[in-house]
C-alpha cells in the first residue's frame, strides 16, 4: 500500500475532549456460521485514577459464544486514563455459565513507564496462563477500542497509525483507514455514518492477508462519532465473523 501523500496520525492524535459525556446502550451480535449470537448492554463513565482523568467502559452480556458449548454471560471492564491521549490501563473479562460458574477470567495490567503489559488468563479445569508482553508507545486495547476510535481524526486524507493489543495476547501494527460514507439501519434506528477499516501490516505475513477477517467499524458522521456498528472477528484471529450493532443508546 502507498503512503505517498497520505498523512500519518500517532495515537498522541486522539485527542481527549474536554468534557466526557456518560453513555450507555446495548448491542446484538450475530455469526454467519450462527456459533455466535448474543445481546450486550455496555456504558461509559469517567471517574478518576490516582488523582488523573480516567474512563471505564463495561460491557454486561449474555448468549453463545464460538469458544464455549454452551450459553455463557460475561462482565467486562476496561479502564484508560484520560488526561490529553487514551492510555489503557487495565481491563479484566470475566465469563460464566447461566448458573453463575466461574469459566474464564483474563485480565491485562498496563506498565507505560516499562511498557510491558502483565497478561492473565485462568480457566476453571484448565490451564492457567501468565504473560509479560512489550508494547509500543501507540498500543490501544481491544477492550474499549471503540469507544476511544471515535474520537480519533480519521478523514479521507488521513489515516490513524497504532499498534493493537489482541487477547491472545500479541500486539499488532495497524491502521485505522477511511472507507466512505454510509447510511447504516440497526435496531436503535438509522444514522448516517462514516466508515472506518482496521488494517493489519503483517510484514512477510501480508501474503496471506487476503485470508484475514476484514475488519470495520461505523460513527455517526456527526460529533461526537458514537459507534454503530461492527463488523470483524468475534474475539482474534481464528474465532467466526460477527456483526455487532447498536441496538439502543441513551446519546
């Protein structure tokens, strides 16, 4: 891909607005291959971490899951500091079965002074996994990624270059690309949206890229840019395409 004329935007471009307004809404989510299918109802509400401005997003959801056989429910949390850029902090995902059983928790702690991200992951009857990962400077969690894109200055003429952090956990270079305007219907209504591409750079793996799951995400194309809709893999690389959209918002 040519990047001649194209001007390149660093995560310290996501500007934090001055004022956070609260959010919260809900989300359905469905699978081609129908392995997936559940509802969600999430929020955003700014608080304050170690005396700095911070956000925590929460997700809440109930439904199938490709990684589990079963109907699961799950709670989310992801914290960012808030101050001039998003920073992640901490995020920590919990998934149970309708009895309440514990399956799954991970859970991601943030050291931006060493950039290093302390990863967790313990399965009940399982394996227990721990991981030090080295992050770039430009690294957004997965966890709250669209809630901080949106604010993000993503045009026809610019791109947003970062470095992803996936719950495999590996950190991936990427781009978030403009790709057109459109009016998009979901069950919170119809809003006209622009459209934005995740793209990944591979390096020597960019061979197999036209194997990858296209990754997309759609703002209201009038300030503040609240998410829409999602289109892209369910949880990383190898889990089934979704498609997630708004299904109600208090904005």
């Amino acid at each position: 891909m040519s990047l001649v004329g194209i001007v390149l935007l660093l995560l310290t471009f996501i500007k934090v607005p001055t004022e956070l307004v609260p959010q919260s809404g809900g989300s359905t989510v469905s699978s081609k291959e129908r392995k997936s299918g559940w509802t969600a109802e999430w929020d955003m509400q700014q608080i304050q971490v170690r005396g700095k401005r911070a956000v925590r997003f929460t997700e809440t959801g109930s439904g199938r899951m490709s990684a589990f056989p079963q109907e699961v429910r799950w709670h989310v949390e992801a914290t960012w500091q808030a101050e001039d850029t998003f920073l992640p902090l901490e995020t920590e995902r919990t998934v149970t079965s309708t009895d309440g059983s514990v399956l799954l928790v991970e859970k991601k702690q943030f050291d931006h002074e060493k950039r290093v991200v302390q990863f967790e992951r313990r399965e009940t009857g399982g394996r227990s996994e721990t991981k030090s990962v080295e992050f770039p400077e430009d690294t957004l969690a997965v966890e709250g990624l669209a809630g901080v894109l949106r604010f993000a200055t993503i045009e026809k003429s610019h791109e947003v270059a970062a470095h992803v952090l996936s719950n495999e956990p590996n950190v991936y270079s990427v781009t978030f690309e403009w790709r057109g305007e459109e009016r998009i219907k979901t069950p919170a209504g119809e809003f006209e949206c622009y459209k934005v591409e995740m793209v990944p750079h591979l390096g020597v793996l960019n061979v197999v890229r036209p194997f990858l799951s296209k990754t997309y995400f759609w703002f209201t194309k009038d300030a503040p840019h609240y998410w829409v809709r999602y289109e892209g893999s369910e949880n990383g690389p190898g889990t089934p395409d979704v498609v997630m959209e708004l299904s109600r918002s208090t904005h």
